[in-house]
C-alpha cells in the first residue's frame, strides 16, 4: 500500500473516543494556543513585566524623597534632657542649676520630622537607569526567544502526533495484511496442500502484529497529551490535529539564512547586549571617582505629651557634597573587574556567534541529508511491496515457504515505517533550519 493511503488509514481509523477531550486544531491554533498559556512563556512575560518595573524604580531615584517620622523617647541622661526641653521651648531658669543639670528628673518627648531630600549630582543614578533598561530589553529579547521556541515545540509535538497517527495506519495494515496471510495459510491447510506449521507461524506473525498495533495507539495518545502540554493544557487534557504538515520549502541559500540568523535570533542578541550592560558597568566604576550633591530640608516639631503636638518647633535646610578620596583601592579594583566583565562578556559574544552560524550550517546539511534518506526511503517502500506481490503469488503457487512470505511482510512494514520516519525527520530538520535562522515563528505563521 502507498504511503498516501497509511496516512489516509492513520487519520480515520483511529476512535474519535482516544482524544480526551475531541478537540481539533490546526497547527496555527495550536501556536497561538501556546503563545497564549503556555506556563514557560507566561512565566518569561512576567520576567519581562518585572524588569520594565525595575526600570521605573531606577529612575525614581531622581526624584525627591519625603519621609515622616514620629519618634518616642525618654531618658534621665542630662544631655537628653536638656536638648528635649530646648526642642520644646520648655526650658527655664530653674533647669540651670546645677544640681538639675547634673541629676534631671526623666522626661520624655515626641518628635515629628518631615524630611524632603534631592539627588543634585549623582551619576550612579543615570547608570543604574540605563542598566535597568539593558536588562528590559534583554529580558524582551529572551521572551520573544521564548516564543520562538515554544512554537518550535509545539511544531514538534504536532508532528509526533501526525507520526503516531501514521504508525498506526502501518500497524493497522500491518495486522490486516497478517490476517490475509493466516486466512490464505489455513484454507492451503484445508485443501491439503498447505502445512500446519505455516499455519502456525501465520498466527505467531499476526499476534506480533497485534502487539504492535496495541502500542502505536497508546503511542498516538501519548503524542496528542504531549501537544495539549505543549500549548498549556490542563493535566489529562489532549488534541487532536486538523493538518497534515509538509517540509516547507526553503528558498535561501545557507549564507542568506546565516545573515538572517545574525539578524534575527533574539538569543544572539541577548548575549550581544551583555557586553553593552558590561560597558555601562564599567562607566559606572568609573564615575564612582567622582563627588556627588545632595540638598535636604526638614520640618521639625516636638512636643511633651502627645504625638504629633507642636510645643515647638524648628526647619533645617542644606547641601552636602560627599567625595570619597581613598578608599582602599576598592574602586580601582572594582573598575578592573568591570573591564574584566566587558572582556569576558565580548568573548561569550563571539563564541555564541560563532556556535548560531555553525548552526545553520549543521542543519542546513542536516536537511539536506534527511531529504536524500527520503528519497532513498520512497524507493524502499515502493521495492517492498513488489516483493511482497511476487513472494505472495509464489506462495499461492507452492514455490515460496510461509517463512519467505512472511519475511517479505516484515521488511515491508519496516520500510513504511521508515519512510513515515524520514518524512517526520525530513520536516523536523527544516523548521530546526528556520529556528536556527531565526524566523520559525514568522514562517510558520505566515
């Protein structure tokens, strides 16, 4: 039997019962199912949600700060006590004598401080701005990364399942053609010109057949639990598929894809971006030489018995100017270590580089090669079943054994097999060459 008609046995023979659930989907669906709930890419969006986050909290940071405080305390320390009745406007004559300067009674105070504070000059800011917004982007890059590959999965579990199905149309006519043996076998046995051992034999080769059979459906709905995963599913949930996928062509030569593939793969991007957060870590050492300006102002009120009361109260405004002239060397062993980095993230850009075009040529030779096995498979199969037709017309004619016959049916199975094989690998390799290059998801959805 030609493959076309496996293929047509492996989508109708199969009980609608096998799918969970009965649900049909294209391979378009079932990406945008992906895209849409897959847990892996949910979780990549919410790692991207979380870096543009952070990007805000970065720049917040030239803003101002506002703060209140209220604080309680008591004490019996003179020093204490003479600066909280100052604070409150409640000092006398009387707490100058000595003895009540020495031993004061304990007293206690209540301050409110509202206090505004201002970055004037601090270039740590800027960087830690513009590393927070390196890492959004690296972050969008891995997720749309992400994308690539979970449509990639999902292609690849759409094509287990269209696999299953025609190994199961191959075990089904394997079965049938056992059972057409063991029926021919025993009407030679009862016209007396047939053997009880081909009889027997007939039926050992058909309950192989059968075994084989029992697996390719649990195979089939093994394949189709593995798609609804592979789009998010829920647990026990399964899909069935609505296409039959074909090899796309590829019309680019392999230097045209390798451009495409230093143009458009997200994750040769990432890594090319950690050089660039590598180089504002080293301007960030760098301008940690430098002073930086802030300017502060604060309201202050105090009060004796109650929080938030005002027996009096007091403002403070000012700028300070913090430069920090030896530090141990820490800065400058902190600016090596950023060059370092910078150094190290270059090398880890250039050998990624290089590993994304090796790539595309491995699997553009990959392709290539699972296109000549096809070919050669096509011819096996087609060599197979004239075998079989001139082995089974010398059985019927006593010139062939049952073992002769039946050897002939097992190749002829292998080669079907194989041939539903090298069509899935011959696919496979071809959307492993457009993930390679880094437009998978752009073709397939086209």
């Amino acid at each position: 039997m030609k493959i076309l008609t496996v293929l047509s046995l492996a989508a109708f023979l199969v009980p609608a019962a096998a799918c969970a659930d009965g649900g049909r989907v294209s391979l378009k669906e079932a990406i945008t199912l992906a895209l849409e709930r897959n847990h892996l890419l949910k979780a990549a969006s919410f790692e991207r949600t979380a870096a543009e986050r952070e990007v805000a909290v970065s720049r917040s940071r030239y803003f101002p700060r506002l703060r209140l405080d209220e604080t309680l305390s008591a004490s019996n320390s003179p020093t204490s006590v003479f600066m909280m009745k100052l604070n409150q406007g409640r000092f006398s004559d009387g707490d100058f004598a000595i003895d009540n300067l020495n031993h004061p009674s304990s007293h206690g105070d209540f301050q409110t401080t509202l206090t505004i504070e201002q970055p004037l000059l601090d270039f740590s800011i800027a960087r830690g701005a513009e590393l927070a917004d390196k890492e959004d982007t690296a972050r969008g890059l891995a997720l749309e990364w992400r994308r690539q590959e979970t449509a990639f999965t999902v292609y690849g579990a759409y094509l287990e399942v269209q696999k299953r199905q025609a190994f199961l149309g191959v075990a089904e006519q394997a079965v049938a053609d056992a059972r057409e043996h063991e029926r021919l076998a025993g009407v030679r046995g009862e016209a007396g010109v047939g053997l009880r051992s081909d009889q027997l034999r007939a039926r050992t080769f058909l309950a192989e057949m059968e075994q084989q059979l029992i697996s390719a459906r649990n195979d089939r709905l093994l394949a189709m639990l593995r798609l609804a995963q592979a789009t998010g599913g829920k647990p026990g949930e399964s899909l069935e598929i609505g296409d039959e996928l074909r090899a796309p062509a590829v019309t680019p030569g392999s230097a045209e894809l390798a451009q495409l593939a230093l143009e458009n793969r997200q994750d040769l991007k990432g890594v090319a971006l950690a050089v660039d957060k590598a180089e504002v870590g080293v301007r960030q050492a760098r301008q940690a030489y430098l002073p930086t300006v802030h300017a502060s102002a604060a309201y202050q009120m105090n009060d004796r018995d109650i929080p938030f009361g005002r027996d009096n109260d007091a403002w403070t405004a000012g700028v300070s100017l913090r430069w920090e002239l030896f530090d141990g060397m820490r800065r400058g062993n902190e600016l090596a270590r950023a060059r370092a980095t910078r150094s190290a993230a270059d090398e880890y850009r250039e050998n990624y580089r290089s590993e994304v075009l090796l790539q595309v040529t491995e699997y553009s030779l990959r392709r290539d090669e699972a296109a000549q096995r096809l070919a050669v498979a096509r011819q096996a199969l087609l060599d197979a079943e004239e075998g079989v037709r001139l082995v089974a017309r010398r059985f019927e004619n006593s010139l062939a054994t049952m073992v002769e016959l039946l050897d002939a049916e097992t190749a002829l199975n292998r080669s079907r097999a194989l041939l539903v094989e090298n069509e899935s690998d011959y696919a496979l390799a071809t959307a492993r060459l457009y993930l390679a290059a880094g437009i998978f998801l752009k073709e397939v959805m086209r």
